[in-house]
DNA sequence: CGGATGCATACTGTATACACTTTGCGGTGC
DNA sequence: GCACCGCAAAGTGTATACAGTATGCATCCG
C-alpha cells in the first residue's frame, strides 16, 4: 500500500506540527485509513520525514476533535464509527448549524447573499452529467458563509472544528454523489430564507437540511461494514 | 507571587501532560492568571518540576478549547475576553444545553430524577446565609446530568469539553454568589419539565436559565477591566 | 500437555539538546 | 541627533536520546 507523503512545502511561518496535521487530516477524510487502524508514531514521522515530536502534536489535535483515539502507552488508533455514532455527528451538526443559520438570518451581508446566488445559479446543472463540482462547491460556500455570517465567532469557531469529524464520518459512509442532487433545492430554501433575513424559516430549512443529509447517508449504511 | 504548585500525584496510568493542563486548567478558571498574561513554557515546567514537553502538550490542548492563544514563535498568553466575547460564549453554551435539555426530557432515567430532586430539597436554604454550597451543588450536578442523559455521546462531549471555557469566562467576570439564588427557581423549573418529561418545556426552562445568567454577568460586567 | 513466568520487543512518555525566529538594545555612521 | 545595522538574549520549534510500560512468545515447571 503506498501511502508515501509528499511535502516539506513552501510555507515559510507554519510548523510541521500543522502540516503534519493537515495531511493526516486530508488522509483521514479521503479514507486512506481504516476504522480502527493504528497509527504509529514513528513510522508516521518516516513517512513525513520529520521528528515524532511534531507527529505526536498533530495526534493529540485529532484526538481532541475525535477522530483518533488515544490511550496511555497504546497506539492511537482511527475512530471506529458505528451507525448510531453517524447519527450522533449529525446531530450535534443540525444542533450547531441550524442555531448558526437562524442568526445569520439577520447578520448575513447583501454582499455575501450575491455571491451565494452566483454559486446557486452556477450549480444548477445545464445537463444531467453537470452535478457534482458546481453543487459540492455551492454546498461548501453555503455552509461557510452561515457559520461565518452567523455573529458569533465562537459559534463560528465550533462549527468549523466540528467539521472535521463531519466530512471524517461522511467519508466513512456516503460514497454515491446523489446526495448531492438531493440536497439543490433544500440548499436554496435555505438561501431564499436567508435573502428574507427570517429567522426561524433559515434555521428550519437548514435543521431539514442536515436532516435529510443524515436519511441520505444511513441509507448507505451497510457500506459501513466493508472499509479498507 | 507565591504560585508554586504541588502535585507529583499518586495516579499511576496518568500522564503528566494530563496532569499539567488539569493544574493549569485550574489556575486558570480559579483566576489565578491575568488575562493577556504570558505563560512561559520553561518557568512552568519548572513550578511543576517537569520538562517543556508536558507543558507544550497541555497548552496546545488549552489552546484548542479557547483558553489561551498560542501564535508561533510567541508565548502562549491567557485569552482577554470582551465584553462581547462573554456573550458569545453564553450563546454557545445555550444553544448546546438547550437542545441537551430537549433531549434529556425524554431519555432521563427516573433514578437520575430521584437524585436531582434530593440535590434539590438539600439546596434550598434553611437560612439565607445558608445559600452557595448546597446551591452550587445542585447546579453542578443539574447540568452534568442533562448533559449525560440527552442519549447523545458526542453531545455531551462537546458540552463537557465547552465547560471548561465558560467556567473560565465566568471566573472572569462574576464574583457575587448573587447568580446563585438567581438561579434557583430557573433551576427547579428545569427539574419540573424532565419530571413531566416535556422537552419543549425543558428547552425553553434551560435556554431561559441560561440567558439569565448571561444578564448576572453581564451587570457586573465593569469588573472586567480590573483583573491581577 | 497446559499454564505460568520471565524475557525480548515494540511501542509511547518524558527529558534534553539543538536550531531557528523574534525582538530589543546599543553602537556606529551620516 | 537620528536612523540603520548588527548582535545578543530569550523563547519557541524540532530532533533525539532515554525511561517506562504493555504485550507476545518461548521456555520451564507442574
């Protein structure tokens, strides 16, 4: 399995410890690591040609965010999900997203409004082929720009941090992009509520959202057995 | 300043960067650091007799729940927290406890029930002197156990790992016992709408609780500028 | 032949040594 | 006198050496 790194990059004021981290994270939501694999320090620290200092910081980072676990003198080993876990993520994510989109509701800028309608415009598929890209990057912005529209930094910080352990749990399970499709018009629900800066249809319409995400995903859930 | 710190405890499988940001965490939400105050990694490796590498380890995790800011090459400084900033905490916090509540009402077990309602009867006071422990007890144990009872584990991580930084803004800020008094019949109401197992009553009682305790603080807030 | 015991091994936990970056101060040249 | 340059000190970032712990295997005893 070659799974050999490449970087040593340009940045000139960012420490190993975040690069490190960054990869495994990348690795980690790609699905290049099973559940339950271990993840040992110093063959990591090899395949990123550095010291297992940093290494072990980047560890402990993920481990705070829950997508490793680590107990005292064993290996930290790749979360394992189970199905009621899935739920549980999506849970807290309706909880945290859908409080962040009643308020962006009237925080949100005309500005950023524009730019949401130029991604919904663009994501609207000319053939059927044409889901994908347009959609995921209109999905992403979306998100963003609730949370960092949201008038509250640390509700934005939250959301953000969480959602490591959210794309690390969709890879684990969603691998058709039909979610992708499904989700068009609940994203511009969520979109027209938030034109209207009405509150409670923004944070309903996205509360839907991610409920509707989760049905998508548990539909998939047998894949969960069958992992690299 | 006499800030020498004891410990060299006797936990045997417990790692001494746990223990290094237990003691820490514990300055800190005990008031013991300033805010904007610098905390260097070899004078506190020396007040707990330990090399940098446990410090390092427990300020990058007091770094990833908000109660300090580490930039690179800088020392790690206490976070300063605005006015505003204690509003957005309170929000947070709310949004997680409510919909902990919520969820509580209906997965509460009726012996958790019993307890609470005995912390209950023991925190109300004989004499009005007789206020704070028993009180303080009480809504320690209220917010644990709605916490834990709301059937979602990876909930009540993030509103135990979340705790951690509003006990420190708390400690910034509030000084009177007032708040707890306050809180009493807010808390009772909560107790009554897990008891009626009625989660848009429990939600509203602890989203209500929550807001009113942001507005304690909030009076005192002028204390804020004059801090060791 | 089965089980317990001791040892070797492969890790992580901790300490320490070394490198690099930032910053403030002092000297020097204009 | 002022500005710029350079250097030294202090602090973090990284590497590495050392210590401790859990685990599997082989051996020995019953």
């Amino acid at each position: 399995m070659s799974r050999t790194i490449e970087f040593k990059s340009l940045a000139p004021h960012v420490s190993l410890g975040d690069l490190v981290y960054q990869q495994i994270v990348e690795a980690l939501v790609s699905g290049q690591y099973a559940g339950g694999e271990e993840l040992n320090e110093v063959i990591l620290a090899a395949q990123f040609h550095v010291s297992r200092t940093p290494v072990r910081e980047a560890l402990r980072r993920l481990a705070a965010e829950g997508l490793v676990v680590n107990q005292r003198n064993r290996q930290t080993t790749v979360v394992e999900i189970s199905p009621s876990e899935v739920v549980q993520t999506y849970q807290v994510r309706q909880i945290l997203e859908a409080a962040a989109a009643r308020m962006a509701a009237t925080h949100i800028s005309s500005t950023r409004l524009a730019e949401l309608k130029g991604l919904a415009k663009a994501a609207t598929p000319r053939s059927d082929a044409d889901w994908g890209n347009g959609e995921r990057k209109f999905d992403e912005e979306l998100h963003r720009a609730v949370a960092e529209s949201c008038g509250n930094a640390k509700l934005q910080r939250e959301i953000q941090r969480y959602n490591n352990l959210v794309r690390f749990v969709r890879s684990r399970v969603a691998r058709s992009p039909q979610h992708l499709a499904h989700g068009h018009t609940e994203h511009l629900q969520i979109l027209t509520a938030l034109e209207h800066r009405d509150p409670t249809k923004a944070e309903a319409a996205m509360s839907a959202h991610i409920a509707s995400a989760l049905q998508v995903v548990l539909e998939e859930l047998p894949l969960l057995a069958r992992r690299p």
